[in-house]
C-alpha cells in the first residue's frame, strides 16, 4: 500500500470525526480500508509460512496451517 493511499485513509478518518463524509467517500474508505487489512493478512500469512518452531534438540520444525485462512 502506497504512502498516499494511507493518508487518503487518514484523511477521510479525519474528515470523517468533523464534519462526516458523503457515501462517495464512505465508499472509498471502505475498499481503501479493506485493501490495507487484505495486505496484512498476506504479509502476516508470509511470515508464518516461513516461521518454524525449534525443539530442545534444535531440530526445526516448519509451522503447518491448521485451520485454512481466508
């Protein structure tokens, strides 16, 4: 996510307390919102797929998903 996309959001969350928005930019907030959180799923998801547990004896152990994320 771009560094003016995240003050677009900032922006609109501001505008948003004071005065409130129009469904125009309520619309926009909301897919700019989803797109930043789908971001984080994925960096998250990326970083536990390359997470593993280390036992006593040193051997790594990759994490395995359990529950498929979505």
């Amino acid at each position: 996510m771009t560094d003016e996309k995240i003050q677009r959001i900032n922006a609109l969350a501001r505008k948003s307390k004071a005065e409130g928005l129009t469904p125009e930019e309520k619309e926009e907030q909301q897919a700019l919102r989803r797109e930043y959180l789908d971001e984080i799923r994925a960096d998250l998801i990326r970083t536990l797929d390359n997470t593993c547990i280390v036992d006593e004896k040193g051997n790594k152990t990759p994490l395995r998903r359990q529950v498929p994320l979505s």
